[in-house]
C-alpha cells in the first residue's frame, strides 16, 4: 500500500513540480517579500519622519531585490545553474 503511494507520487511530481509551479511560488515569495519592506518602511518613517529619503531608497532597493527572484524563476531555464 505504502508502496504503491510512493509509486505514484513518482509519477506525479514531473507534472506537480514544474517550472510553472517555481515561477508561481517566486512570485508568492517575492509579493511577501515587497510586502514586508513596504510595511517596515512605513514603520520606520512613522518612527523617525526626518530619515525618509534614506528609508525610501534603502526600500525602493529591497524591492528591486526581491522582485529579482520573481525574473530570475521565470526567465531562467529549468537546470540553469
């Protein structure tokens, strides 16, 4: 029984795992990820108003490297090292 279920898991992960499936969970990463610098932008603003053109860019570039990992899965090749 046990090992029929893996059998078929098997068979299965080709078609569950594809690179549909990676570009999909990059781009959940990097909507969490702009998400929480956004968020923590705004809470350093709300604590110190007179920093806000260094939070800004310190933020516009947490984005821009989170939003990275969302291109780099969907325009890299499967196996691309």
């Amino acid at each position: 029984m046990m090992s029929e279920l893996i059998l078929l898991a098997q068979e299965a992960a080709p078609v569950l795992y594809n690179s549909k499936f990676a570009i999909a969970i990059a781009g959940f990463g990097a909507a969490i990820g702009v998400g929480m610098v956004g968020w923590s932008a705004a809470n350093a603003i709300g604590r110190n108003p007179g920093a806000f053109g260094k939070i800004l860019v310190m933020g516009i570039l947490g984005m821009a490297f989170a939003e990275a990992i969302a291109f780099y899965a969907a325009f890299l090749p499967p196996g691309a090292k």
